[in-house]
C-alpha cells in the first residue's frame, strides 16, 4: 500500500502486496502513512474492549485516534475509568453483560451509582440482551436497570442484542431511555431503523459487515440513515481497530459514496455523538 493507493480511496491499512520496492521507498511511505494519519486522526473505534497501548499503538498509526473502550464484567470498572482519566484518546464505558449478569447485585449497582457520579464523562456499556445465552428474564431485568441508570445520569448507553429485537423494543418503547443509544454490531432489520432513530439510537458496524455472505447485514449498512453511522473493531473478539479504515472503506462501497466522504460523515457522527453524551 503506498501513499497513491491510498489518495485514490482504498483503505490505508489493506493487505500487503509482494511487488518488489525498494526498503527506502517503503520505509518513507509508511513514514509518510503514520504521520499523515497522526496528524489527521481520522477515525473513531466506537466499541472495543482494549486498553493496552501494544493493541492501540498499530490503530492510531492507521489513524484511528479515539476509542470508545466498554467493559463487560465490573472488574474492568476500575481500569477502564483509571485509563479514560489519563488517555484523552480513550472514552470509557461501564457496565455489565448480558452474558455475565449473574454477578449484578445492589453493591455492583451502588459500585456502578458512585464511579458515574464521580466520572462526568463515563457512559454505560456494554449492557443488552443476549438469545444465545441463558437467564434471559435475569438480562431483562440487569438491562432494564443500567438502561434507568443511563437515563437518570444523562449518559449514552452502548447496547449489545442478538436475537432479542421484539424484546428490546418492547423494553424500549414508552420508557425514559439514554440521550443516545449505540446499538453495537447492529444485527436488527431494517425496518426497525426508523423508530430506533426517533428513540435516539446510533447504529455501529464491525468487520462483518465485510463479509459478503452475511448479505442481511451489509443491506442494513446500506438503509440506515447516514447520520447515525458508526464504526467498530469490537476488539479483541471482533478485529483488532487497525482494520477501521477497512470497515470503513467497505461501508463507503456499500453506500456508493467515496470513501473520503464516508470516513467523514463517519467520524463526524462519532464527534457529534460523543459531545453530545456531554463526554
Ligand atoms: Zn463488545
């Protein structure tokens, strides 16, 4: 990849071709690469889980300059607000999965009441519903409850659903909700991107929007309004935030838009969203 592919709108950090060029030519490209994306930053990770520097160091050298970094379990808790206090690129989260709610009690919700009262810019995540994996009233009610506590300390609420859409919008409607709402990995129909909108609702793609077998996916990507669009590596379970640019690239494709005005109204909606969560 060289500077020229780049400008002509492919994805900064594609595979590597075996073309023969000089180590002088290749050395001053990625030279080239790594300080034009410092200086532009050009990218938002919207959900992952990494914190350490080795996983964010290759994503901002792609230009990726912010991440919004979600905790599963309350043990992340302590980290993840340590980390987003110290590193203006990190944007923290707390909240507990739909996959571990077993360990949701009064003290982890007390625990969860202190560290948002005492962290302006914390948000709430990564909470949800969960089909493939048990105690589903258990994650209703864990859900319903982070949700209330969302709404009552103003702070954007990173969603995570996976078969469960007729619950979560059942839960949804009619009840006091977060200023804003990313549904991560967005699985829904489309169909149901409307009325997510009214109800303050961003929509984040991951890498398998790049897959052309997950057709469903990829035609929700090219429906949503462009206004609620954002990007994600879900790392490390999803890709690793280096592949953004790719994501990206793939998202611009699917809209016929270029991909210089995709990464922007990308990177915008981010911006806008995050300002607006008051983070
Ligand atoms: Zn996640």
């Amino acid at each position: 990849m060289t500077f020229n592919h780049w400008v002509q709108g492919s994805s900064p950090c594609g595979p590597t071709t075996n073309s023969p060029r000089a180590v002088r030519g290749i050395f001053f490209d990625f030279l080239y690469l790594l300080v034009y994306h410092l200086v532009m930053q050009k990218y938002i990770d919207a959900h992952c889980h990494i914190l350490s520097d080795e996983s964010i160091w290759p994503a901002v050298a792609c230009g990726v300059g912010q991440f919004v970094v979600n905790a599963t379990t309350p043990d992340d808790w302590g980290k993840i607000v340590e980390v987003s206090n110290r590193d203006n690129r990190i944007c923290g989260a707390i909240g507990v999965h739909p996959w571990y709610v077993s360990g949701w009690n009064d003290g982890v919700e007390t625990q969860m009441s202190e560290l948002l009262k005492n962290n302006p810019r914390l948000m709430i995540g990564e909470i949800g519903l969960d089909k493939n994996h048990p105690d589903l009233d258990l994650q209703e009610s864990v859900f319903m409850r982070q949700l209330q506590i969302a709404h009552d300390f103003g702070r954007i609420a990173h969603i995570h659903c996976v078969g469960a859409w007729g619950k979560m919008m059942d839960i949804l409607r009619g009840r006091d909700l977060p200023p804003a709402m990313v549904f991560h990995c967005f699985s829904g129909a489309p169909e149901l991107a409307p009325e997510l909108v009214k109800l303050g609702a961003f929509f984040s793609f991951g890498c398998g929007i790049c897959d052309e077998k997950h057709i469903k996916m990829r035609d929700v990507v090219a429906s949503v309004p462009e206004n609620r669009i954002l990007v994600e590596s879900d790392a490390p379970d999803g890709a690793m935030p280096d592949k953004i640019p790719e994501i990206v690239a793939e998202i611009a494709k699917l809209r016929n838009v270029e991909f210089e005005q995709m990464a922007d109204i990308i990177y915008n909606n981010t911006m806008g969203l995050l300002n607006g969560g008051k983070i």
